[in-house]
C-alpha cells in the first residue's frame, strides 16, 4: 500500500468513523444476530491477491457492524463502561505508525520516559501517594502500564510471593494464601490459578456492611491459616466492586495485612477514575498510603480507549525480583528503568502516548466535570428509582452505577424484566446477583451519556415493569 493511497483512505476512514458516531444515537445497542452469523459471510481462507480498500471497507459495513455491540452508544449502560475518545484514538495512530516495541529504555527511550512521566501525572491527578511516583525511574516506588486489571493482579500476585517467598524453602510455595472478599472479580480467582496460589480465601460479605469486607473476617481468616501452618501472601481489596461498587475499608485491611505480613493489592478497575474527584477521594479512596499496589482502568471510565491499565506500586522490588530477566542480547547500560521487568510480556506499545494527548487535549477541569456529569446522572436515575413504590436500591449508588429491582417479586420477575428491557435494543443493561437475588445494574459512563438518555431509559424500564407485572399477575 502505497503513502498516498494510505493518505487517502486515512482521510476515507475518519470520514466513515465521524458518520458511525453522528449514527449511534439511533442504533440499536446491541446487535439482534444469533451465534455464527458471520459463519459463511467470510471466506474459509485468506485471499491469495491484493483485494481493494473499497470492498473491504464496504464488508465491514455489510458484513461486520451488523454484529458490533455499541459500547459508545448514549444509551449503552452494560457492564462498565470502555470510554472510546477521539484524542486518544488519534494517539493512538501515531503508536500504530510508529510501532516501537519498548520494553526496554534502549529500545525506544521515550516509550520509558513518556510512561514514567504520564503515571506521575495521572499519580498527581488522583491524590496518590508520593510512594507511587515514578521520579524519574529512581525507585523504589513506580508506575507501569498493563493491558487489563486482570493483568495488573497477576504481576500483583507474582511480586506478594517473591516477597512472601523470600528467605523461605523452595516447598514453601504450596503453603502460600490469598484472600479477597466474595464481592471480588473474578480476575482474584484467576490470577491465583495463573500464578499457582493453591489456597485462595473469598471472605463473606454482608448486605448490612453494604457488601465490603471486614477487617475482623480477614483478620480470622489468617490466625486459622497461621494455625494451620499455611503463609498468608496477597490481599485484595477492591475499591467499587462490579456487582455493586462496594468500597473495601482499604486503610483497616491493610493494618491486617501489615501485621501479617500480607501485600496488599487494590484493584479500583473502573471506580478508580473518580480518585480525580476531591470529593470522592475523601470518602473512597483513604488508606492508600499503606498499600503495596494500586490499578485503575482509564480505559473504563477516563476516555483513554482500551488498553491501559495504571499499576502503581510502592517498592518495585518485588516486582523485579519476581519479572526480570535479561537475556545477553538485551543488556545496554545508563537504563532508569526497563519495563520489561515490570510485566509479563517482553513487547509492549506505546501506550503512555494516548494519556499524553487525553491528560493535554481535555485537561484535568474538564475530566473532573465529565466525571461529575456522570456521578450526577446516576443520582437521578437513582432518585427516580427510589421515587417508585414498585422498584428498590439494591444497593448504596455509588459513582455511575445504580442497583435496582422490583420490590418483593420472585427473582424470575426482575429476570423478565430485563430481558424485556433489552429485548427493545434501545438500551442495554446486565444484571447481577446480591445476597443470592436477581439485581439489575445500570451503569452510566458512556461519553455521550445526556439526561435525556438516562431519562428515555427509565421511561423505557417503568414501562417494561408495568408489562412483566401484569404478565406475573402482581
Ligand atoms: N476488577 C473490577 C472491579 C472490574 O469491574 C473489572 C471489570 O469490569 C475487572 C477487575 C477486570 O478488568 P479487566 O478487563 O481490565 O481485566
């Protein structure tokens, strides 16, 4: 493909992105196609000649968008939301064109020092501890780039046991516990299977505690397995739980956690956005002094498009020990830091460049107002729900996220509920399950997001009860 026909179908290609965006109000939000719809649109092998941008590009619109989930859409409240953005999607080009694979500070200097400088900024931006700064790669503390939170438990884990680790015999390795509340995502679980962590505790939680963990059941956790002769390693808290943004009593867990040795690990995956809000530090987001690590995602929630996951951690050390390796061909001299020691994989994009032209192209004002927007948003369609005798909270509303249900009605009523609700496409939400009953979540954080949108959803979902109640005969 020659520079100018790239020149060209580049200007085509945003051309088609501004029409899907002016587009997403009026799609559905999720696609109506049944499992292997695409099975026989696309041929069974690659083409052996050169097809053209046209045709591609016109099987991507036929073929393809007829399977896309609108993960952009005003009116999509699934899951967490993945903010897309333009700043961070033209960054992303440059990362594309560049294609610099820096693992190491040799490799492409400013991929290192660009990512040091961004984890300081957004550091700064959310309150964090001096301990998290980079400081130019002169330790002990640092932060680091990874895809996915799950990502970033896993590296979490890894340094807690080389920590744990050391000074101890090499059979010690089976003795070794994790705990984290049973509110917990299941990257916990899965980081534990990764890394082998055969012992792994998810603690009770309890509706009257507004599902977050005690520290007296952690604290009871480990004296049994202290007395079972097991080693309690890794602790997870979490800061706005998926279920239900539960809030983790970080500062007590991690009293318990230093008196026993334990790391600490924090995962505020989507709520850690909200760190940038004064006021919600002050309510959310205390102890954090006292942790080992922290990871948000900005890709949920800071219009920073997927991937980039912010790891922080207050002595790299572990993380060393537990990840580097140098074979002969990599070593170079002068390094302030590798990265490469501070993750899995050896490559890793230049992702710190997206943050640099989100951080600049929005400022921090205007971040700290989108946030606000959405908190806001969330409010109101809480105090709606809250204003209709049929429905409950389910929960605290805590950032974008609203728990509801429909008051004293068997699970598989609210389970009706939303399938009609998502059965319109007009908006798209998911469910959750607390204290064993069929919860709805409604989730706001879409950039697009207006009141109108949220109000058009309650309008949408009164309806839909009124529905499923008169089909239930309640
Ligand atoms: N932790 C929490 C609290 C989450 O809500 C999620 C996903 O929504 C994750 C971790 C997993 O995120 P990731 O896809 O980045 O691994």
């Amino acid at each position: 493909v020659a520079l100018e026909d790239f020149r060209r179908m580049g200007y085509q290609m945003v051309d088609s992105i501004c029409d899907y965006y002016s587009s997403l109000p009026h799609q559905r939000v999720r696609p109506d196609v049944q499992p292997g719809f695409l099975r026989g649109q696309i041929p069974p092998c690659p083409p052996e000649q050169p097809e053209s941008f046209d045709e591609i590009i016109r099987d991507v619109h036929d073929k393809l968008m007829p399977g896309v989930t609108h993960w952009q859409s005003p009116s999509f409240f699934a899951y967490f939301p993945s903010n897309a953005s333009f700043p961070a999607a033209l960054a992303d080009m440059w990362s594309s064109a560049l294609s610099m694979i820096g693992f190491s500070w040799a490799a492409s200097p400013v991929s290192t020092e660009l990512e040091m400088a961004m984890m300081d900024w957004l550091a700064e931006l959310c309150g964090l501890p001096a301990s998290f700064r980079c400081n130019g790669g002169s330790g002990p503390g640092g932060g680091v780039i990874q895809g996915t939170a799950s990502e970033a438990a896993v590296v979490a884990l890894l340094a807690a046991r080389a920590r744990a680790l050391r000074g101890k015999s090499p059979g010690d390795k089976l003795k070794l516990v994790a705990y984290a509340s049973d509110q917990a995502h299941s990257c916990f679980r899965k980081a534990c299977m990764v890394v082998g962590i055969d012992h792994v505790r998810s603690l009770p939680t309890r509706e009257e505690d507004n599902w977050e963990l005690r520290p007296e059941v952690l604290q009871t956790a480990i004296f049994a397995d202290l007395c079972a002769g097991l080693i309690p390693c890794f602790v997870m808290a979490t800061i706005g739980t998926t279920s239900s943004c539960a809030v983790d009593p970080v500062g007590k867990l991690a009293d318990v956690a230093t008196c026993n040795d334990c790391w600490l690990h924090v995962d505020a995956a989507y709520a850690g956005s909200a760190a940038l809000l004064p006021e919600q530090r002050v309510i959310h987001f205390q102890g954090l002094d006292h942790v080992d690590s922290y990871s948000f995602n900005p890709h949920k929630w800071l219009l920073t498009t997927f991937d980039c996951c912010a790891l922080w951690v207050a002595d790299s050390g572990p993380l060393k020990e537990a990840l580097s390796l140098t074979p002969v061909f990599l070593r170079a001299t002068g390094n302030a830091l590798d990265y490469k020691d501070w993750q899995i994989p050896l490559g890793r994009r230049f992702r710190s460049l997206k943050l640099y032209f989100v951080l600049r192209m929005y400022g921090s004002e205007k971040l700290r107002s989108y946030l606000r927007h959405h908190i806001a948003l969330a409010q109101v369609f809480a105090a709606a729900v809250d204003s209709d005798p049929r429905f409950e909270l389910a929960a605290p509303q805590r950032f974008g996220l609203v728990c509801f249900r429909l008051r004293d009605v068997p699970c598989k009523v609210n389970e009706a509920l939303l399938e009609e609700i998502n059965a319109s496409g007009r908006l798209f939400l998911i469910h959750t399950e607390l204290g064993g009953r069929f919860t709805l979540r409604l989730a706001v954080g879409s950039a697009t997001t207006q009141l109108e949108h949220v109000e058009a959803a309650w309008k949408e979902i009164r309806i839909a009860a009124s529905g499923v109640l008169q089909r239930f005969g309640l």
